[in-house]
C-alpha cells in the first residue's frame, strides 16, 4: 500500500433525534349541579375507566376543585376533553374537563 491509498470507511447513517411530544393532562373541574354518577358514567364511557377508578377520580375533583383524568399525547387529550365535556352538554350539566401541559 502506498500513502495514497486511503482505506474506504463506511458513512455512518446517523437517525435523527425525535423529541417525544409533551404530554398533556386531562382535568375533571368539579361543580355543584353534575350528579356524581353521571360523572362517573362519563368516565367510564370516554376514558375507559372501571367504575372504582372513575368513582376515585370523581370524589378526588369534588373534594379538591380538580382531579386529572389521564395524561397523554396533546391532540388525544383535547379530544377526549372535548367528548366528555360535550356528553354534559347533552345531558343538560355543566360538566367540563380541561386540558393543561404536563410539567
């Protein structure tokens, strides 16, 4: 070999980084007029809850204001809210979940 000669390496390929993409929490806003198992049905239908979880959930936003449903991808997340809240509507309540970023 001579010094010209110039020993072929392989390119490395390297993936791009992708960031995870923030994860939003979904939040059951207590009131005073939604009945509790209505709330409770609303959970177990839009976020797939056992009626012990979905009755967990219920009391914890009627004891402290709030309680967070789930959390997960942004547009999951408003969708969900945007369901739940509507099923309310429907019902005549004014039951309402929020969505907020993760921290």
């Amino acid at each position: 070999m001579s010094d010209n000669d110039v020993a072929a390496k392989p390119k490395i390929k390297s993936k791009p980084k992708l960031e995870r993409p923030k994860l939003y929490k979904v939040m059951l806003v207590n009131d005073d007029y939604t009945p509790r198992e209505f709330v409770v049905v609303v959970l177990k239908a839009v976020f797939h809850m056992s009626e012990e979880a979905g009755y967990r959930v219920m009391m914890t936003a009627h004891k402290f204001g709030t309680s967070v449903v789930v959390v997960c991808a942004r547009d999951i997340a408003e969708t969900k809210a945007k369901e739940a809240t509507d099923l309310g509507k429907e019902a005549g309540y004014p039951l309402m979940f929020t969505t907020e970023p993760e921290e």
